[in-house]
C-alpha cells in the first residue's frame, strides 16, 4: 500500500461530500485533460493531480478498461472513445433553456429582480431568457427583444470578454461582474456576469436589471455565483 503523501491530491481536497475517494481520484485524472492537450504521460497526470504514480496507474486501469482513456503507443494517455459516445448521447437530449432557465428562476427568487440570459448577435444582444422580477415596478423588456451591445451591464460584458479593449472592459474582466447605472435607460441599473460553455468560450451575459433605486450590496455576488453555477450546468471548466 502506497504511503499516504504530506501533500494531498487534488481528489482528496475537491472530495465529494459522502462520495467514494477512489472515484473522485479517478474524476481528477480524467479532469487533468486541458484544452489543447492531445495526450498525457503519466508523470504529467500524476503531476497534475497529485497522486503517487503507483496509485494513478492503477487508477488509469480501470479507465483505460472502460474506454474513458486509451494508451497510445508511446505509453502517453488520450481521451478514450467512451467519452464521445457520452457527449453525443448529451447532445442529443440537451436543451439550453432547461439550463438556464431554473438558475434564472433561483436567482429571481434570491433577489425579486429580473434576470435574464443575453447573447450577442452581430453588433447588437439578444434576451434570449428571461425571468421577470414580481415587484410592479421593474422594466419591460421580453425574450427575443434585440438591445444595443455598447450600453447596460449585459453588453459591456459580452464585449468585455470578447476581448474589448479600454480600461472600463478590463475593469470588468478583472472584477468579473460589471454594475452599472444609467447607461441604458435613465433610472434603471444592470448587473452582469459572463457564462461560459464546454470549451471556455463566451456564451452569454447573466443580467439583473432593476430601479437603481433598489440598488443594494450584494447583488453583484449574488449574479456572480449564479452566472458560475450557469456555467458549471454548461459543461464549462472549473
């Protein structure tokens, strides 16, 4: 039996609650593959995921049995062809509005604001999802409506990480929220946060709008972790 390392893996500090150490090891193994990489060597995964050799190489095993992973030639490891047959079967059966829309609902429910999903189409952003906010007094906006890209919190986010220069857009990315008041509609106050898919690309802007009246701290956390949790259910890396 290896020796237990002063250092823990990553497994053991990402573990899940009640779930199987073994498992999570094998998760994290699997969760070493980064965009770009064709292949790993084992002192690369173990590297990675801070698991003794001895350990990983079993581990690699029982992936490599269940096609998850497959051993080239040269004894570096790929993604096995299990994988793909997973993601096509996800594919097949996935639906972006049963993603998005029980995270805009929470969110609505955590802050009784309006919250949307926006996408950028040309130079201008789509509302592709929305939830209105209960209270009377909120703006109007509805799914399909087409915004300017340039003006409120969702569009300077979408240009933001679209690679935008100028110190506002950087101040975005850096801070990873933007709030902003006025720029849009007079009176009316936007708070976005980016939503990233599979493959770390932009998806959309995660938006609360709402009477900067009600401004209040904690909103920009609030869309902040719901936009994570959006992109966590996308599949997006954590």
């Amino acid at each position: 039996m290896p020796r237990k390392s002063a250092t823990p893996s990553l497994a053991e500090t990402q573990a899940a609650p009640g779930g199987v150490g073994a498992v999570d090891k094998a998760l994290s193994l699997l969760s070493a593959f980064r965009a770009g990489d064709r292949a790993l060597s084992l002192a690369e995964l173990a590297q990675r995921t801070r698991l003794y050799k001895s350990t990983a190489l079993r581990l690699l095993a029982s992936l490599e049995h269940g096609r998850l992973l497959q051993r080239q030639a040269d004894g570096a490891y790929a993604l096995g062809p299990e994988l793909a047959r997973l993601q096509s079967i996800r594919a097949a059966g996935f639906s972006l509005e049963a993603e998005v829309m029980p995270v805009l609902r929470a969110l609505v429910a955590r802050t009784r604001e309006s919250a949307a999903l926006h996408v950028r189409q040309g130079e201008q952003r789509l509302c592709l999802y929305r939830v209105d906010s209960p209270q009377p007094l909120r703006d109007h906006l509805s799914a399909g409506d087409l915004l300017p890209l340039d003006r409120g919190a969702g569009g300077r986010v979408l240009l933001a990480f679209s690679g935008a220069r100028g110190k506002r857009y950087e101040e975005i990315r850096q801070a990873g929220v933007a709030e902003i008041s006025g720029d849009r509609v007079e009176g009316l106050s936007g708070i976005a946060a980016p939503v990233f898919g599979a493959q770390a690309e932009l998806v959309g802007a995660l938006t609360l709008s709402l009477p900067s009246s009600r401004l209040k701290p904690g909103l920009a956390e609030e869309v902040r972790r719901a936009a994570a949790e959006l992109s966590r259910r996308l599949g997006a890396p954590a």
